[in-house]
C-alpha cells in the first residue's frame, strides 16, 4: 500500500518530523546535546516516544539531522549574503553585517552547535568544514572586489573570527550602538568607508528586521 500522500505519515497522533526537529534544535538551545533525547522531546511534544521512530531511525539520525538544520541556518544564509548583489565593496560587506544582526544567520543555534562541537568529534569536524566555507566565501567577496589573495585572507579571517567572537562570548548590543559602529567595521574590513546612502538602506533594512521595542 502507498502511504506516501497519508497524511497521518506526517502529521496527527504521530505530530511531525519538523515538530520533533524543531522541538530537539530548541533543547539544543536550552540545556546543549546531552537535552537532545527522546523520552524528554516526546514530553514535550506530548506525543509518545514510539511515534519518534515514524520519523528518525534512532537519536543518532535526529542528531545528524539536527546539523544539517543547523547548516542551513547559518552557512547557507551566510553564503548567500556573500554572493548578493552589491554595487560597492562596502555595500557587499553591508550585506555580511545585515545577514549577523538581522537574524538571517541564527546565532544561538550557532552558539550551541559549537559547544556540540566540543564533545562530538563528528559534530567538530562539521563546524571546521563550516568555517572553512564560510571563509572562503568571504575572500572571494573581497577578491571580487580588487583586494589580492593575502590581503582578502587576513580581512576575511578578521571579519569572520570577530563575528564568530560575538556569538560565542553573547555579546549584546542594543541597536543603537550597533548601527553606530558600522561604518567604522565597514572601514575596517574593506578599507572602504559606505556612503550615506547606503548606510540608509542597510539602517533601514534593520529596523525592519529587527524592530526596536517599545
């Protein structure tokens, strides 16, 4: 029998396969790996632990799928925003920022994949493959823009290990004091002040993205 269009495959007593990820990323988040189980999750869930396995094969494959989500929350949208549309160098570099701060590149999940990282040799070797892409994407952004190989390397590693130091050490700042400084990263990384108009658009963008409260 063909079960492929039975909704209860996916969702009902059984809930989801993005329900049961969705539920172990946010024990990730909350209390590191060691919380990514199954009988805690299908508590939560108020499902029963039977009807995980309708999804993943074992905690193993959850875990394996959990970092893969992980890869598509931060890498990826990382990668995007390297490779976006930009008529300056400064612009480009708008583009990295507005990926960190407006949300498009989930830093607690990062945070947490990296302590994962720290007691997983797999999940390690995850992340190095991660960093490796990541600054490679940076330094083609910058070469495409006119800056030789060394020159994009060391940019790149400082653009990337001061983001990376910004999650890992939960530095918070309010939003003020964000768009205060960045024109003064801007120049740093690229050697390249933005223009006003297109620190309005980037201010603009993160307004919307991140709206201030009250």
């Amino acid at each position: 029998m063909d079960t492929t269009s039975d909704p209860e495959k996916d969702t009902g007593w059984r809930g989801s396969r993005e329900g049961w990820l969705e539920a172990a990323k946010a024990a990730l988040i909350e209390g590191g790996v060691d919380a990514v189980k199954i009988q805690p999750l299908a508590k939560g869930l108020g499902l029963s632990r039977t009807s995980f396995y309708w999804f993943f094969k074992d905690r193993e494959a959850l875990l394996d799928a959990l970092a893969t989500a992980w890869d598509a929350a931060t890498t990826a949208p990382l990668l995007a925003a390297t490779r976006a549309y930009a008529e300056t160098e400064a612009e480009a570099m708008l583009n990295v920022l507005a990926c960190f701060l407006s949300g498009g590149f989930d830093a607690g999940l990062e945070y947490a994949a990296r302590a994962w990282g720290l007691s997983d040799p797999t999940m390690a070797a995850r992340l190095a493959q991660a960093d490796a892409e990541r600054l490679e994407a940076l330094r083609a952004m910058l070469i495409a823009h006119g800056h030789d190989v060394v020159d994009a390397d060391v940019r790149a590693r400082t653009i990337y290990l001061v983001q990376i130091g910004y999650i890992s050490m939960r530095t918070e700042e309010t939003l003020e004091t964000r768009l205060s400084r960045i024109p003064h990263y801007v120049e740093i990384y690229t050697g390249r002040s933005p223009s006003t108009g297109e620190l309005a658009r980037f201010e603009a963008g993160l307004r919307q993205a991140v709206p201030t409260p009250g």
